[in-house]
C-alpha cells in the first residue's frame, strides 16, 4: 500500500434487520439506499450495531456480500470482520476482501482480554490480507482498551492502518492519539462528535444515523465548514436522541425506534431483547418529533 485510503464524513453502523429468525434481506436493502439517498458517506456493517456476535460465520459474510453489491461503489464500505480469535479475524477479512470491501472495521479482541502486544500482533498479523483496517477501541465492549501509544505505533508501522473508531468516551485519549499520529479517528460515540471533531476528528460512524441520516449529516457538515454556532445547535437538538439510543444495550433502543417508524421489524437475537415498556414511549416520542409522517402503531 502506498497511499492510505481516506475515510471522513457521516458514517452509519448499521442494524442487522431480522424477521422470524432470519436475516431480513429485502429491509436490509432498503436500509443502504434510504442511508445513500439522506447523504450518510459510508456504511459499516456487521459491527456491534449489526449485532455481529450472533451472526452465524455464513450470515455475516452474506451481509457484508450484499451491503457492498447494493452500495454499488457509490460510498466506502467498512466491513466489521473483528474477533477474538486472529485466526477467525483473518478468515473474515479475507473475505470482505474477496468481494469488494473498501476496509474493515476491527474491534479489540474481547473476553481473552490480551495486552497491547498481544493486540499489536493481532492487528499486524490481520494486516496481511492487504485491506485497510479501521481500528474499534471501545473496553465497554471488549475489556481492553488500546493505548495512545499502541494507536500510533500501529499507524507507524503497518500501512494498512488507516483510522481509529473511538469508543472510549475520553477526549484526552483522542487528543494524545492525535498528538502522536496523524491517523484518522473518526467518533464511536454520537453524543461525543462534536467534541471529538474539535480536537482533531473527522467523522463519525453513528448509531443514531440509522434512524436520521440526513439530521447526523448535517451535524458534519456543520462541524466540517467551520460553523460552530450551527454545530452546536445541531450537537444539543440531537443530545436527548443520542443518549436516547442507549438507555438500553445498542441496538435495542434504535431498532426499537426504527420499528415504530415501520422501517424494519423490532426483532433482535437472543441474549437481546426487545426494548423495556419503561423505555417504549421516549422512542415512540422521538420518532413522533423527527419523523412524524412515518409512525406506526404499537
């Protein structure tokens, strides 16, 4: 690789839709073109949102398969191939590879909890394939965390390490990432985009974007041509609505969401559940604000 692929801009993670058990491939479908047809810059599947860890081997690579053909070119594709296993890890890079993914997202090796060595090799080794990886930092999910250091030693030493999801929560370790690196970091968490834009980032790959492409974008756009006042303004009308998408586990509360707006089925794999009754009418009053044409009853 001589020259590192760019990734910036409103990015979305997306949901898995399900129905009866099953992938639901016809709402899958219609999710990638309401996402390129409201502005969102790039699509990552099978990542947490995607609910990756419940996706049979087979599952996943049709997914990753089908996002790419129906992209059709017209924004990058960032396939969620992470894993605990390097060997699997691999397996399902190479994979996206095969069929036309622009990169791969790879989150932290999760339960086995290995040390920042461990998690340079994993990733160095990934690297092999030859598909540019976008680093997933995020111990809420997996129990480790990969340091500043580890970040820019990754960036420095393998090429195809082109980006940092971050996920962590913390705006020092962006900025000392940033600090030590020119690597791009782009926002794992929605509520924190602003804030992470400000000290260096260039995008974010949203949850809340499954829902509201066209509000996420504009929150970018703002942000990227130096209009503060109006990111602001954007940042704190969509501030409840983040926060909103995880007063349960992600992708509970915005498949539950974009259930009420009859987008796809309120259905998840187990261990996950549908959303709580406590919780059903704060989505139902957000989807009634933002997309009122779009309601259905529940």
């Amino acid at each position: 690789m001589t020259e590192r692929l760019k990734l910036e801009g409103s990015m979305v993670a997306l949901v898995t839709p399900f129905v009866n058990g099953e992938v639901d491939f016809d709402a899958l479908g219609r999710l990638v073109e309401y996402q390129l047809d409201n502005g969102t810059q790039g699509l990552v599947p099978c990542g947490s949102t995607g609910e990756s860890p419940t996706l049979s081997h087979e599952e996943h690579d049709r997914v990753i398969e089908f996002v790419v053909d129906r992209a059709r070119g017209r924004v990058p594709v960032i396939a969620g191939t992470g894993s605990n296993s390097t060997v699997e890890a691999v397996r399902l890079t190479m994979h996206a590879k095969s069929i036309g993914a622009d990169a791969c997202l790879l989150v932290n090796p999760y339960y086995n909890k290995p040390t920042q060595e461990g998690m340079y090799r994993h990733v160095k080794t990934i690297a092999e394939v030859g598909l540019p990886i976008v680093l997933y930092n995020n111990p809420w999910r997996t129990g480790v965390e990969l340091t500043a250091k580890t970040i820019a030693l990754m960036y420095e030493d393998i090429p195809e390490v082109i980006a940092d999801k971050e996920a962590t929560g913390k705006i020092d370790l962006a900025s000392a990432i940033l600090n030590r690196c020119d690597i791009t970091v782009l926002s794992g968490d929605d509520s924190l985009t602003l804030a992470l834009c400000a000290v260096g980032a260039k995008g974010v790959i949203s949850v809340l974007a499954n829902l509201l492409p066209r509000e996420v974008r504009h929150l970018y756009d703002a942000i990227s041509s130096g209009n503060m006042d109006e990111a602001r303004r954007q940042h704190l009308r969509l501030f409840p609505l983040f926060k909103a998408m995880f007063v349960e586990t992600n992708p509970i509360p915005i498949k539950a969401a974009m259930a009420a707006a009859g987008m796809i089925a309120d259905e998840l794999r187990m261990p996950l559940v549908p959303l709580g009754k406590e919780h059903r009418q704060l989505i139902a009053d957000i989807v009634q604000e933002f997309m009122p044409a779009r309601i259905v009853s529940t």
